[in-house]
C-alpha cells in the first residue's frame, strides 16, 4: 500500500523559562518518533494528554518547527513543498470557537480559501459553498449565520467542510470530538468515516480516549512522554497489547468490552 506520509526520527524539544533559582528544563516533546500512514486509512494517534500529540501534528502542518528528523508528504520532505501542494494537508483542531472568525459570516468562512486557492468565483463559487455545506449535513441557510449563532457540533462542520473546501488529500483531525456531547460524537466521527469511504481522504486522528478509535481507525499510534509505545492494526492493538501504558488506557474506559 502507498505511504501518504512518512516520519522519521522526528525530534521536538521545548526549553520552559527558568523560574526563580530553578534550572531552564528541556521537555521532550517528541522523541525519536517513526511512523507512516497508507494513503487512504484512518491512522490514530492515541496517549495520555502532554504525550507529544498535537506537537507531532503542528509539525506535520508546518505550525511547528522540529529539531531533527523528518516529514515525507508522498515521498518528499515537507519543507520542499510548495503552498499549492501543503493546501493537500488540513488540520482541523479541538476547539471550533478559535477555530473560526468570530466577525466572518459562515458564507465567507468557506468561500474565501476557495477564491484564494482555485480562482473560482460567481455561480460556480455559490454552488460550491452549497455543496461543502450539504456535504458535512448542512443546508444553505447557514451561510448567512456567524458562529456564535451554531451549537459546537454545527461549528465542528463548517470546520471539517472549510478543511474540504481546499480539497485535502490528508486530514489531520486533533481530538476534534472532544468537546461534544457523547450523541453529537458519534454524528461527527460518522462524518469523518464517509468522507475516507466516499472521498478517499487519509486521516490523522488524534486523542486521548480509546473509546472512539475501535470502529473508526484501521491503525493505531500509542504514545507517552514523546515516545511511541507501540503501534499496529487496530483489532492487533486491541486484541493483544503489549505494553502496560496501552492495557491500562484501553482497561480505563469506562464499562470496556475489554475489561476482564
Ligand atoms: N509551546 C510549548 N512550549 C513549551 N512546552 C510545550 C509547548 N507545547 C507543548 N509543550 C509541552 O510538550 C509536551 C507535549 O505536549 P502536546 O504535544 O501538546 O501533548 P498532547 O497533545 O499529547 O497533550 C507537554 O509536556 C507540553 O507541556
Ligand atoms: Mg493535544
């Protein structure tokens, strides 16, 4: 299976302040991390929270530079990319409020990347605003709307069809559930299931809690403290983990299936 993206020996260190006669503290984010996900899965990237998570994706959106290591998006370094081929990339992040402009009309919100992007405008631009929304189950009366006016679920969706507006081959989704009643969850990772199914997007999906990665990825990344901890198909991971930090995180869900 063709590889979308390749990490090799990604390192990522942060350096905290120094506070009164404490000495400066060098955090390893992310240390000496391999990985690669075959186009067209549903690759999650799982750990307790401060594991090295949202530094891995910040780098692989370029929000983050890295120490050493490197990122190959289909077979070439990140940083050989032009704008036109990172657009191939979108992040979705955890909190939709910061997310979106709080002053841009929803309307706006989606069709100024695709104006900016592909150079399409008039009948051609309102349709295809019309057909995101319709996408990711909205309708056309949420272009005239503002974010304050939509619940968190609905702000998740403008999010996931402003990232399709930008036609991504890869999805980077950073615990973009985690917000959300457990009903609108399930809404939303049914969302992202269609479009890997429908429209052959590769996901990166990033979180804490174990319960909504069983049905929805084909592999799974276990972190902690910047390391992995192991990594494989997802029924492998589930069926047989091999290392305690991953029983205790699949043992800790409340009422698991997998609890003995
Ligand atoms: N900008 C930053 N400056 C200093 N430390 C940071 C910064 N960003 C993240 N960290 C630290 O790096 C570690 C990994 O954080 P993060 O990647 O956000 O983990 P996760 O997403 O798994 O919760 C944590 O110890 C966090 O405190
Ligand atoms: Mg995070």
């Amino acid at each position: 299976m063709k590889k979308i993206l390749e990490i090799n020996n990604l390192k990522k260190n942060f350096r905290t302040e120094r506070i009164f006669f404490g000495s400066n503290k060098i955090i390893k984010a992310v240390d000496d991390v391999f990985f690669s996900i075959n186009s067209g899965e549903i690759c999650a990237l799982v750990g307790e929270s401060g594991s090295g998570k949202t530094t891995i994706a910040r780098c692989i959106a370029g929000l983050e530079t890295f120490d050493s290591g490197s990122i190959l998006f289909k077979g070439t370094p990140l940083i050989f990319k032009t704008k036109e081929e990172r657009r191939k990339i979108q992040y979705i992040f955890q909190d939709t409020y910061n997310s979106l402009n709080p002053r841009m009309r929803i309307d706006d919100t989606i069709s100024e990347p695709i104006k900016y992007h592909f150079e399409i405008k008039g009948q051609k631009l309102n349709e295809e605003v019309n057909k995101l929304l319709k996408k990711v189950g909205l309708n056309e009366s949420f272009r005239k709307k503002f974010p304050h006016e939509l619940s968190g679920g609905q702000r998740q969706r403008i999010v996931i069809a402003r990232a399709l507006s930008l036609k991504p081959e890869l999805i980077i989704a950073d615990e973009p559930v985690s917000n959300l009643d457990v009903s609108i969850q399930a809404q939303i990772l049914q969302l992202f299931l269609e479009l890997n199914i429908k429209d052959k997007i590769t996901f990166l999906f990033i979180t804490h809690d174990l319960r909504i990665v069983y049905n929805l990825a084909d592999y799974v990344i276990v972190m902690k403290d910047g390391k992995i901890v192991e990594q494989g198909q997802t029924q492998k991971i589930y069926s047989k983990p091999q290392s305690d930090y991953t029983q205790n995180l699949l043992y800790s869900i409340p009422a698991s299936p997998f609890k003995n």
